[in-house]
C-alpha cells in the first residue's frame, strides 16, 4: 500500500510539472510560428532567461527565446568549430586550447547577429561576444554563487538581422 500512494503521489507531482512547464502562452506560440512555419511541434521551457523552443530544423538545433508577451529576445545556432567563419575559429582555437566549451553558435536578435562562446571555469562561466571576424565585442563573467558579475561591451552587435526568416549560415 506504502508503494501504491509513493508511485501515485510521483505520478502526480509529475504530470503537474510537466503541466506546469507545458502552458505557453498563445501570443509566444503565434511569434514562434511566424518566424518558423515550417516546425511544427518545438519542445517548450519556461525558463529564468524567457520562454525558449527548442527545435532542429534542416540548418541545425536551435533555440528560440521569447518574452511572456510573445516578443522575440534571440534565437541560438549550436555550431561545431569546424563550422565557424574563419576569424571566430581563429579565436576558439588560440584561446580555448584548453577549456571546456559549452557552447559555441551564431546568436541572432532584433538589433543583429554575432558569435557566442561559453566555457566553463573554476567557479565561474565566460560568455565571449565575437563578430564574423573573429573580433571580441564583449565579455560577461558569471560566478557560480552570485550570477552576473562583469560586462564589458566594446561596440555594437553586427549585421542587423533581416524582418524575414533567418537563412542558413553555411552547408556542408
């Protein structure tokens, strides 16, 4: 009897989870299939950093995020090295010899696009903002206890994103 209430009582802490997580408002839905009618079921995060579809299209995996009133915040492309412009490659490969990548893309939001690499060190994560060149346009530190503790933007994000679909970066 003990084992029927615990497998009951997980039962339902979990469906109200995932009910929980699974409420996305209309207006987010509605944005997310203007900018990607060809995907039809993303999976769906409420998240601290907004609401975020998750979805792999012909291009890559990528990550939509929105504002709970359904306002487009920016949109990540995992990328492999190998698959980089020349000058942000040139970057990873001389200064990330030895740390531990944990993501590296093309970010694309309403003001423009740019690179993004995230490593990890001792107690704290690096967020680096690269343009096409290779050029670093701005760095973020976040510590481990204490979130956001630096940035230091050194000019504009580049390349104002199109009000269309977002084209491929680059096929193989």
């Amino acid at each position: 009897m003990k084992n029927l209430w615990l497998s009951l009582s997980f039962f339902l802490f979990s469906a109200a989870a995932l009910l929980a997580n699974g409420h996305i408002p209309e207006v987010v839905q509605k944005a997310f299939t203007q900018l990607y009618p060809e995907i039809e079921n993303p999976f769906w995060e409420n998240r601290h950093d907004g609401i975020v579809a998750t979805f792999k299209d012909k291009e890559a995996l990528k990550k939509a995020f929105f504002k709970p009133d359904g306002q487009w915040i920016e949109t990540r492309i995992r990328m492999g090295i190998d698959r980089l412009p020349t000058g942000v490659e040139n970057f990873v490969r001389e200064n990330y010899q030895n740390a531990d990548i944990t993501f590296c893309g093309k970010v694309y939001a309403p003001g423009g696009s740019w690179y993004r690499v995230e490593s990890e060190l001792p107690g704290k994560v690096v967020l680096k903002t690269l343009d096409e060149s290779g050029e670093l346009i701005g760095e973020q530190i976040l510590l481990y206890s204490t979130a956001l503790t630096s940035s230091t933007a050194t000019k504009p994000a580049v390349s104002p994103l199109p009000n269309r679909q977002i084209a491929p970066l680059r096929t193989e």
